[in-house]
C-alpha cells in the first residue's frame, strides 16, 4: 500500500487502514484472522504491508479479493474519519497490531529493466 508522500501521521493512516480492513474481513468472514502491519523501507523510499492469514488454512484464496473492496473503501476516508472508525472499532473488539518496521534491500535481479532486455 502507497500512501500519498507527505501525508501527515502517514504510520498512523496506515496502521489504521490495515488493522481496520483485517478487523472488518473477520467480522464478515465471522472467521479469527491473524495480521500484521508492516512499514518497509529501502532506499529512500517505503511502503506498507498489510499481511493477513487464516490461521488454520495455509492457502485461503479469497482472502486478497475481499480485502480489496474493504481497502477501497477505507482508502477514501479523511484522516479525521479514519481515526473515528479506529476508535470505534476498538470499542467493538478491535486489538490493533502494531506497526513493524523492517528495511528491504534492492533486489536489482528482479528489476523490470533486467525482464525488458529479456
């Protein structure tokens, strides 16, 4: 996930956002998920991940087309109404997962430049 650069408290919209889409995809799945929130940085730039499992599944396809409607969605939200729904999942049950940082080396072999001269 790409946040728009400069957004201010960006850590904060994105652990929202992700902790929020996980925390509705088991609501509706009416199913315990496990999720992380991850900030990855490399060279001098970063995004986020949100990494989401069945705990009692290895493979659950349907994870990733749910969770994209649900992002969406919270994707449009202003900052002052993510914050809202934050808290008011936190009242209705809502653990929020902390954000983890973890730094990513460039992996030039997996370059597009590298695919293109073929």
């Amino acid at each position: 996930m790409h946040l728009t650069p400069g957004m201010p408290d960006e850590n904060f919209v994105a652990e929202a956002i992700c902790n929020l889409a996980a925390f509705l995809l088991q609501k509706e799945r009416g199913e315990t998920l496990a999720w992380q929130v991850v900030r990855v940085d490399f060279g001098n730039s970063h995004h986020f991940r949100l990494v989401i499992r069945h705990p009692d599944r290895v493979l659950d396809l349907g994870i990733k087309s749910d969770l994209g409607g649900i992002l969406n969605t919270l994707s449009a939200l202003s900052v002052e109404a993510l914050r809202t729904q934050f808290a008011r999942a936190a009242e209705e049950g809502l653990k929020p997962v902390p954000l983890r940082h973890v730094h990513e080396d460039v992996d030039y072999w997996r370059d597009d430049f590298w695919n293109w001269l073929g």
